[in-house]
C-alpha cells in the first residue's frame, strides 16, 4: 500500500470583513495586553425591554384619550369620543332634534324620552289639522232658511256624491262611516237625506200616514237619514244599534218597534241637532 501524505492542518481564518454574518471570535488572551480582560458583549435584553416600555407609554395615551372619556359618556347617557372639554356648548341630542321641522324629524320611538311626547304633540296636531271625515263640510256652519227650503250652499254632500244633509250631522255620518267601513270594508248605504218641501209633499202623497207632514219632516231640516234595507238587518242592524249613538246618530222614540208610531228601523236622526233645532218628538 502506498504511504500517505499528511495535509497540512494550518488553516486561514477568514476575515471578519469577509464573512460579515459569522459570530464575532474573541482574540485569544495572550494577544492581548497584559492586565486586560475581554470586552463582555452587551446584552441583547435591553432592546425587547425598551420597546415593551414604549408600547405600554402608547397603550396609556390610548386609554386616557378614547377609552376614558366613553366610559365617562356612557355614564352619563351619551357616548362622546374625544376629550369632554371639545363637546362643550354643542347641543343635547334632544334638543338638535326637537329644533328640527316635524317633516325632517325621525320616527318618534328614536328619541329620547324627554323629546318624545313634544314629537307626538306636534304630529297630533299635523294630523288633525289635514284630517276630514268629509272634505269640505264645516260642520259648525248651521244652513239658513225653514223646513225643506235650505240654503243648498250650505249643506254637505255625502260620499255617495248625491244625497245632502246639514254640515254638523253630515260631518258626524261621515265619521260614523269611516268606522263602519273599517268593520265591513264597504260605506254606509243610505237612501234619502235632506228633503225639499217638494219632495216631502211627494213622499207623503205616496206613502200616506206613513209619511211625515210637510213641514214638520226632520228630513226637512237635513238632520235625518233612511238607510238601505241592507244595514236594518242581521249584523250589520246590530253594528248600527252599538255604534250609531256614539257618534250622535239614533232611532226616535216613535220609529223604534213598539214605539208611538211607525216601526221604521230604516230612519235615523242626528238627535244633538234635532233637539237644538228640528221637530223633536220625545
């Protein structure tokens, strides 16, 4: 076998220039001076400690800024965002929106209870002020003239677009309707209201004693109805019985079964204005 040669062991370290990422060697002890020990290296723990110092500087400034205040409004009933002192002398948000038109308000159940009853008030009133049961008829104005000769202008046409009566009873039929057509889905049927002296004197030459005197008609004065045959019966004649005094409308005594004359269950009267100004047959 042929002997081997022996390669030499002496290696060059490479400079530290040469290879920047390879660990820092420190210089062996007798290259050093004499007397001096190796530099310790600086510990790397100071860095993470000096970063985690600045997050928790920052995480307080956060808290005093945003977190405090909100907790502060919560309490108080409002969330503010921001230092207390940059709301001052700005308005409640009650009062921004009880300032506003009632067109550009919100709905009602979005305000605060101190404003809510202020909003409803308001929208009552807007209500009221564009609701009619009968468009156009005033019911505080009273027809001028005697039994069966009233001033027309003055009288109420009904929603069947034909049949007339004075502007108070019109105006509380009208609003008796309403609810009868919220129960059936269908208005009132009526047949005659307002009667001129001579059109009474044709229904009495056709009816006979079953007709009241010219005269002496509440049809005259527009403050009676006759109703079609179809509400004198079954539910709808028990709706009108529960119903038609409330809102003013009844039966005379003389026309109810069994009373003093006729049983006509078709006529009814506005007893408040019969009383005050027509032919009242208590």
């Amino acid at each position: 076998m042929g002997s081997h040669r022996a390669e030499s062991t002496t290696r060059v370290r490479p400079s530290r220039a040469d290879s920047p990422s390879a660990p820092a060697v420190p210089r062996p002890a007798a290259s050093l001076p004499a007397g001096r020990l190796p530099a310790r290296p600086e510990p790397r723990r100071r860095r993470s400690t000096t970063a985690l110092g600045r997050v928790g500087v920052l995480a307080a400034l956060v808290g005093v800024t945003v977190i405090v205040p909100v907790a502060e409004g919560m309490a108080d009933g409002d969330i503010v965002v921001g230092p207390l002192h940059d709301q001052a002398g700005l308005p409640s948000t009650v009062t921004a929106l009880t300032a506003l038109p009632l067109s550009d308000l919100p709905p009602t159940p979005l305000v605060a209870t101190d404003g809510s009853s202020r909003l409803r008030a308001l929208a009552d009133v807007s209500r009221d002020a564009e609701r009619s049961a009968l468009p156009g008829c005033d019911g505080s104005v009273r027809a001028e003239g005697e039994n069966g000769l009233l001033a027309t202008e003055d009288l109420c046409t009904l929603w069947d677009g034909r049949t007339q009566m004075r502007a108070d009873a019109a105006v509380a039929l009208a609003e008796l309707n309403e609810v009868h057509v919220a129960r059936f889905g269908t208005d009132l049927c009526v047949v005659s209201g307002y009667r001129t002296l001579a059109q009474q004197r044709s229904v009495k030459a056709q009816k006979g004693g079953l007709a009241a005197t010219p005269g002496k008609s509440n049809h005259g004065w527009g403050l009676a109805m006759d109703f079609c045959s179809i509400e004198t019966s079954g539910a709808r004649w028990q709706w009108l019985n529960d119903n038609g005094p409330t809102f003013g409308w009844e039966q005379p005594n003389w026309a109810v079964k069994g009373g003093s004359g006729p049983y006509e269950p078709w006529h009814w009267e506005y007893t408040k204005g019969v009383k005050a100004d027509g032919e009242y047959y208590g």
